[in-house]
C-alpha cells in the first residue's frame, strides 16, 4: 500500500490506510477530530467542511488519497487563528450560533470565502454559503457575521 | 441593572463554533460497538420467518425476545413496539438491532438475514380512524340553519421533515452489570428514562439518561428518541458493553417521524349582512402506523383552528387515521401550522368569494381581549394585534405593494398571516401529566447550578435560563452554571416542547431563584425546590374540549413577498417581515433568532419541502431529494418584537419556539395566490401545482 503524506493542521502526516476511505473518517476516527460533522454524508450540508489548500470541501465526498500532497485545515487548527477569533466575535454577535451543528463548517465556509473575497456583498456571502445547510438560523444572522467579520476583520483577508 | 431583554453572548457558542462541542457522534467509549436496525421492507404483513445467519464471534442479535420488560415505547398508547414480533406496520419497521465491532461485519450479516412475510393489505388513505374528537363552540347548527350563504372549501398540507443538521442517535455503556446510561440527543430526558424503565423493567435507579450536544431537534426528538433508546438499552444489557447507535441522513429520513399530512374541509355559515356566523370544520391527521403523539396533536390542531379569530359559534371535529407508513409525530406547531394554514386561507377565501377586501375582513374578526378563544375559555390578556399589524405593514409597505400587485397578473405577491399560538400543554396537561419540579443548589462556594431536565437544543436555553437566575439573584453569569441535564442530577421539569420552557419552567425557576435570594446565606450549601401548580383560573374539561385549552398566547404577523417565475414557476422569495409578541424576551437576540429561523421552516413548509411516499414508500430519503431552503433561498427578513408582558410568566415571558413557523405557510401561500391571481388551497405549493393551476383554466 503506498503511503498517503499530507499536512494535517500543519502537521505532516504518513498514513497507511486505503486510500478511498473518506477523508472525515479519517479525521474523525484516526485523528479524532471530531469538529467536521456529518450532516449528510453526501455532499449536501457542508458539516463536514475542512480547508483543503485554502478552500472548502466537503470532506465526506473526499478520497483520502486525493489529499495526498496537499494541506488541511480542520476547525480545530483555524480556531487557533486571529480570523477564527475575528469570525466567532462576529457570529456571536450576531447570533449566529443555534444549535451549533453546522457551525464548524459555516466558519470554515466564511474563511473560504473571505479568503477569496474580503469585501463580499450580500448577495455574494448567500453563494459563498450556499453549501452549508443550516436548519435553526433562517440564515440571516449569519449573512449578518460575515459582513460584520468582513468589516472588523479588514486586512485579514 | 440592565432590562433582561438586553443581549448577551450564548454562553455555548465559542464551544460550538470551535467544534469542541459534543454530539453523540463525537462521543467514543473504550471496547465500543456499532449497531444496526433490520427493518421491515414492507408495508403490512405477517412475519412467518426470520432466519438469523450463524454469527461470527463478538457479534450479536438483539430482538423481540430479548426485551426484559414490555414490548412498547411507553408514551400514551402501549401501541408503538420497540421491535416487531408478528407483524410489521410500515416499511422500515425495526425488527432487530445488530451489534458488533465492525460495521461492514454488520452489514454483511444483515444482508444474510432470511425474512419472509404474509403479505397483509395496506392502508394510505383515510378509512382507519383511530382517534376522533369533537366540540363545540356556540351555536353552530342555529347559524348554519339561518345562514343565507354558506361557503365551503377544502386544503390540504403535506409531510414536513424536521432535517435536523445532526440525525438522531445515542450512546450508551453498561455500570456494575445492571445500571443503563445512555447519551443521547434529546429533547426530553424524562421522556427516555421512562420509557426505559418500562422496557427493561426496572428500577428508577438503573437507567440514567443524559444530552449530548443535541445538533437541531424541532420536535423531532421529542419522542421518536425513546424508540432507538430502548433498543439500544435492550441491546448493552445483553451485551455488556458500550454500544453506538448513531442513524446516517438516510435511514433517519426514512425512519423518523414527521409532520402529519392533513386534510381539512371549512365550511362557513353567512349572515344578510354578509359575516361569518359560524364555522364547521374537520381535520384528519395521517398518523401513519402507530399513534405515539397523534392524538395530541390533532387536539392542537382543533383547538387552533380559529387561528387568531374570535368566530361566534364553532363545530369542529377531527381524526387520526392510520396508514401503514412511517408513523408521523412532533414538529414545532404540534397540528398548529396544518390548521393555521386551512383558516387564514379560508378567511382570506370566504371575503374573496363575499366581494370584499380580505384583509379588513379578517381584521375584523381578530380576537379582542375578553372574547372567547375557540373552546369558549376567555382571552384574558391583552392583545395587541392591530398595533403588529401596523408596524409590518409600514415596514413591508404592504399596502402600495398590494395595489400594485393585484393590478393584473404580475406574477408579484404579497401575504399576510395573523396567528397565535397557546403556550405549554394542552388543558390540564401541565398539572395532571407533566407535574415539573426544578431545582436550584446552591453549593459552598456560592455557585448556583440550575437542576432542571430542559434541553437547549439551539433554542438558547442554557443561556436564557443561566440570565434569568443570575438576573434575579443579582449574581454574575458565570455564578450561575446550568450543565446538560442528567436524570441522575436533575428534577424531573417536563419535556423540552411546547412552547413551555421558558414560560413554564423558566417561571419556577424564578420562583426558586427569588426563593434563595430570601433565605440566601453566604458559603453555605442550600436547595431550593418548586412544583408547578397551575394558575386558579385555568378551567378544562377534556371530555368536551371546554375552557381555558391554554394559560396564556403568544402571538405573530408574518408578510412574505414573493415573485413567481412566468414561465418556470419557481417561487422566489423576496421579502420577509414578522412581528411577535411573546410576552418579554428574555434575550431579544436569541428570540429573534427563533423567529428567523422558525419563519425559514414555516415559509418552506409552503412553497419549497416535498416528501411524498408511494405505496408506503417515501420518495425523498437525503438532503438531495428534499429540498431545504439554502441561504440563497431565504430572503433578508425583518423581524419585531412588542412587550406585552404575561402576569405569570417570569419578567412576563409567554412562549417563543412554535410561534414563529406557524403563520410563514399562509403568508406564503396568499402572497402566490396573489401573484398568479388563482386560488391557493394546498401546500408545498410547488411549481407543479402552480402549473396545474395555470392550466385549470
Ligand atoms: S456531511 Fe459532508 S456535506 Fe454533509
Ligand atoms: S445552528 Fe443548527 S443547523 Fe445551523
């Protein structure tokens, strides 16, 4: 079996495993990061997003062996970032945060999103998350975070 | 001291957000297995064979026989069974739990399972009535006798999925070779202990029941959780070790309980003058294979369905039908946004078909304080209806829009609906069923932690309740700690539905919190107790639905604007405003947060979510095939709350949760019914209905 490396909240990371496994199994049960979520497992809610070289994916619809050579980010690392802190603030204030299953994924969805556009506009932030399903807010408070994480957080991004 | 509406941070939200929090699904116990259901592929029929394959060691079968107590999920009827023995009811009936290290062990023993069945004939329509109800208000049968017109229309609603982010599941692990825990995502621990204890037969203190993070829950996880709990438990009493039971999207869309399709026929009786005298009505519920809570939520659904309206004389009457298919059950409304849906419509309808204009119609039948609610009790409260109505209507510009619209067919459309909803159980539920008890310890350290079973499943009660106790006791937040409840720690306040919450269990918190502010003394360990005792006015007679059916109403104003593609018939929602009152919010933020978000479910429920089954087979089984909205689909809302404070509810807090999604269905589906000028009398109203509408002409 040939070894899948990788960096891993920067961490370089050997693996021996089957390489069509799906990487938030992996992260879940070999790393036990357990802030991706499966919501579907299917590619549909986003719970389950990590940042593969920057930008969203939906880690259940992934192959770990396709991360081969590449960089990912869980929840757990970008928490321990200045954008994290600028994102949280915002969605806190805004009242973004419900249940909170969907969360995880929002944040790295907003990042994803921020990191290509640092001004989005409304209607801009609804695509950039449109990914990501979240059944208790409606959506607006967290529209409302991104706009307000955009505007705190300027030169972040 | 700042007003108690003033926000303040979540207290859960950095956890969450960080992904530090856990669900059931994060939860890992040493040695733990996985299991599995083996479910019926059927809809009706006999079990004549069940043919389990030889096992490979560490794994392990748990059925009917191996139940130590009863077999049914106790709720109200001992009729829903925690795994089939004779028959089978519904396609995806639980028949087995298989249990074992390796899930692709499990699956492959699942596929070698030999079943075979007498097929029996299946029922999807409305010919089993397994509850019915009847009452009266007035005088009806006078009024349809000296009606000189009377107008009769029929609606009807589909299945909603709550589609919680989180599927359901627990986590359990065995003590000492008798005590059960499980973890759980829950909305009422109580609920799970008991059912427990019926099942496996035993004492109070050899179950144990605890919330995990629950991920969304909308009534979903009222009762159906107690089903997968007793199995589970069935299941680690036999074999002695931690097991996971956690469902994948689509075995939880496929299994779990829904909102009732309904059915309902109106018919009003109309005066010379042209009012409405009286209104005769009938509900009928699909309640699916087993009652669970059907019966409760059809008295919901008659008891509301005079909506907001005060109408002088009511026969109203309603019935749970079963059909052999997934047995349907809570959902944020409990029969209110079925019933909400057929009399705004109709209001609307019975002006439309008098020649007036709906809207100063329906105004004219709102309900005043003093009239008499549907069951003859007394709104005892104000009610300050016409003052919501002006401020959404000024923020929506309603009225320019609505003259605009209903020019020609511009395929724009403006609704608007009027609504309340009563707050905690139905009648003398609250006294005679549910008897909350809380409980505030106050340890040495002056630290205060609120014992109560309630469950902040997004809803914000961790935080609500922690404000209100460190408010009243005039203590920081961060001396006051509220821990996921634990049947083990906490009293047994009552479940987590029903709008009852805050109002109800928030309200004895208070009492208990003013309670040790009184008798506080410094560094010293101290409890506090209080029961419910219900107010002395409150008067119900459940044999002829008379009385006060609710101690107190929340109530709302939803205006949706939509735009419906000419061709395509896609509808595009354009505008959303809402106005509450619920009494205080008890922090405006995390009320506005539910009233964003229950007005999303309540809109989609009438335009965007289908669920259908054929023969007993549902059709949409993942997030790919039913449709909820995305944050493209949902439009910016603005949404208002008054003070209306309620003299029993602590700083004056009614109910929050239910309200906001009742009234989006028909505020929906009036603003379509205007924008392509035919009537709307079913929903989801989907681009096919539009268009059959379209045709009709
Ligand atoms: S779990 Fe991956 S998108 Fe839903
Ligand atoms: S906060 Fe519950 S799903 Fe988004």
């Amino acid at each position: 079996m040939n070894k899948i490396r990788f960096t891993l909240n920067h961490q370089s990371i050997e693996l021996e495993t089957n390489p069509s496994r799906r990487l938030l199994d992996v992260l879940r049960n070999d790393y036990q990061l357990t802030g991706p979520k499966e919501g579907c497992g299917e590619g549909e809610c986003g719970g389950c997003g990590v940042l593969l070289d920057g930008h969203i994916v939906n880690s259940c619809c992934l192959p770990v062996g396709s991360v081969h050579g590449r960089e990912v980010i869980t929840i757990e690392a970008f928490s321990k970032t200045e954008q994290f802190n600028v994102l949280t603030e915002a969605f806190s204030y805004e009242g973004a945060v419900q249940c909170g299953i969907c969360t995880p994924g929002m944040i790295i969805a907003s990042q994803s999103l921020l990191a290509k556009n640092p001004q989005p506009n409304e209607m801009e932030i609804r695509i950039g998350l449109s990914g990501n399903l979240c059944r208790c807010t409606g959506y607006n408070m967290i529209v409302k975070a991104v706009q307000r994480a955009a505007k705190r957080g300027e030169g972040l991004w | 001291m700042k007003d108690i509406s003033t926000s303040i941070p979540k207290v859960d939200g950095l956890e969450k957000a960080s992904g530090a929090a856990k669900y059931v699904s994060d939860i890992h116990f040493e040695g733990m297995l996985y299991a599995k259901t083996v479910r019926s592929p059927i809809s009706h029929g006999k079990i004549t064979k069940i043919h389990y394959p030889k096992l490979p060691s560490g794994y392990t079968i748990i059925d009917a026989k191996d139940i130590p107590g009863k077999n049914y999920v106790h709720m109200i009827f001992e009729d829903w069974k925690i795994f089939a023995e004779e028959t089978v009811e519904y396609i995806g009936e639980p028949i087995a739990l298989i249990v074992g290290e390796d899930k692709t062990v499990i699956e492959e023993i699942a596929m070698a399972i030999d079943m075979e069945f007498e097929e029996l004939p299946a029922v999807f329509d409305d010919q089993l009535s397994v509850i019915d109800y009847h009452y009266v208000k007035g005088d009806p049968h006078q009024a349809f006798k000296t009606a000189t017109q009377v107008i009769e229309k029929s609606y009807d609603t589909g299945y909603q999925e709550q589609a919680y982010i989180e599927p359901q599941g627990f986590v359990g692990y065995l003590e000492n070779d008798t005590k059960v825990t499980v973890i759980g995502s829950i909305q009422c621990p109580y609920y799970v202990k008991n059912a427990l204890k019926v099942a496996l037969d035993c004492d109070d203190h050899d179950v144990r029941v605890i919330q995990a993070a629950v991920g969304g829950a909308f009534g979903g996880k009222e009762e159906f959780p107690s089903l997968i709990a007793c199995q589970l438990a069935i299941a680690i009493k036999k074999v002695k070790k931690p097991v996971k039971l956690v469902y994948e999207r689509e075995e939880d869309m496929l299994v779990t309980t829904k909102r009732h399709p309904s059915k309902t026929t109106m018919k009003a009786a109309i005066n010379q003058a042209g009012e409405i005298t009286a209104i005769q009505a009938h509900i009928g519920i699909d309640g699916g294979a087993y009652i669970g809570l059907s019966g409760v939520v059809l008295s919901r659904a008659l008891i509301n369905i005079s909506g907001a309206y005060a109408i002088p004389a009511l026969d109203v009457s309603g019935d749970v039908y079963k059909t052999h298919t997934v047995p349907n059950g809570a959902f944020r409304g409990f029969g209110a946004p079925q019933a909400i849906f057929a009399m705004e419509m109709f209001m609307h309808h019975v002006a439309k078909t008098l020649n007036k204009d709906p809207y100063s119609y329906r105004m004219n039948y709102l309900a005043k304080q003093g009239d008499l609610t549907s069951t003859s009790g007394t709104f005892r409260d104000p009610i300050l209806m016409t003052e919501m109505i002006d401020k959404v209507k000024q923020a929506s510009e309603y009225d320019r829009k609505v003259e605009c619209y209903t020019k020609e067919t511009s395929f724009k459309g403006i609704g608007m609906s009027y609504f309340l909803h009563g707050c905690g159980f139905t009648g003398s539920g609250e006294s005679d069923h549910i008897k909350a008890k809380v409980k505030l310890r106050k340890d040495a350290q002056d630290q205060v932690h609120i014992l109560i079973a309630a469950v902040d499943m997004g809803q914000g009660a961790k935080t609500t309740m922690m404000k209100l106790v460190s408010h009243t006791l005039k203590i920081p937040l961060n001396q006051v700690t509220f821990a996921a409840p634990d049947t083990d720690f906490v009293t047994d306040s009552g479940p987590t539905v029903a709008s009852r919450t805050m109002m109800i269990v928030g309200g004895l918190l208070n009492e208990a919190a003013l309670e040790l502010k009184a008798t506080w003394q410094a560094k010293q360990e101290q409890v506090v107790i209080k029961d419910y005792q219900q107010p002395d006015y409150i008067e119900w007679d459940q044999e002829t639905f008379t009385g006060d059916a609710y101690p107190a109403y929340s109530w709302g104003v939803n205006i949706v604007e939509v735009s419906v593609h000419p061709i395509t018939y896609q509808v595009n929602i354009e505008g959303i405003w809402s106005v509450y009152d619920v009494g205080k919010a008890i922090d405006e933020r995390i009320v506005l947060g539910q009233a964003d978000g229950g007005i999303a479910q309540g809109v989609a429920y009438g335009y965007l979510e289908v669920m259908q089954h054929q023969s007993g087979h549902l059709k949409q089984k993942n997030m790919t095939d039913y449709i909820i909205p995305t944050a493209v689909d949902m439009a910016p809302s603005e949404n208002y709350l008054i003070d209306n404070p309620y003299a029993l509810g602590p700083y004056g807090a009614k109910g929050v949760g239910e309200l906001s999604l009742v009234g989006g269905a028909p505020a929906v589906a009036m603003a379509i019914e205007m924008a392509i000028n035919r009537e709307v009398r079913s929903i989801p109203m989907t681009p096919e209905k539009i268009m059959e509408l379209m045709n009709d002409e």
